[in-house]
C-alpha cells in the first residue's frame, strides 16, 4: 500500500466519524421521545480533559475527547466496506 492511499484512508476514516456524529446529533434532534432517540443521541466520551503546562513564556494545553455515537461507528463501518470493496 502506498503511502498516498494510506493518507487517504485515514483522512476518510476520520471525516466519516466526525460526518458521522454530526448526522447522528440531527437525526436525533427531530425524533421522537423514545428507544431510537436514545440510540442516535447517546454518546460515550473517552479521553482526557484539558490540562495547562505554564512557564514563565510559554504556556501549552493539552487535551483530547473522543465523542462515539451509533452513527459515527456506522458510518466508519461503511467506509471500511468501501475500501475494502474497491482498493483491497
């Protein structure tokens, strides 16, 4: 695998579970209250919070949070089919 196609795949990956989450949070908001608003609304978060590393001229914030929901983990899914379909 070229290093290009690689690049390519991991940008795909990520634009699908950000694209991913974004249409989940929607379709959720228009649900009804119920089982399938549940499942398009929830979301686990992993990761850590911000933290501040301060000297005296440089100060630095570290952080990272991933959101999950039922979508983005489809939506990543279906990009893997794809690749797997047409470039493996």
């Amino acid at each position: 695998m070229k290093k290009r196609e690689l690049t390519f795949i991991v940008i795909a990956l990520i634009l699908g579970s950000v694209f991913g989450g974004l249409v989940g949070d929607i379709i959720g908001t228009f649900l009804p209250p119920g089982a399938a608003k549940t499942l398009f609304t929830k979301s686990i978060e992993i990761g850590c919070d911000t933290f501040k590393v301060d000297f005296y001229a440089i100060s630095f914030t570290f952080g990272l949070t991933l959101k999950i929901n039922f979508m983005s983990v489809l939506v990543v899914l279906l990009v893997i089919v794809y690749f797997r379909w047409w470039y493996l």
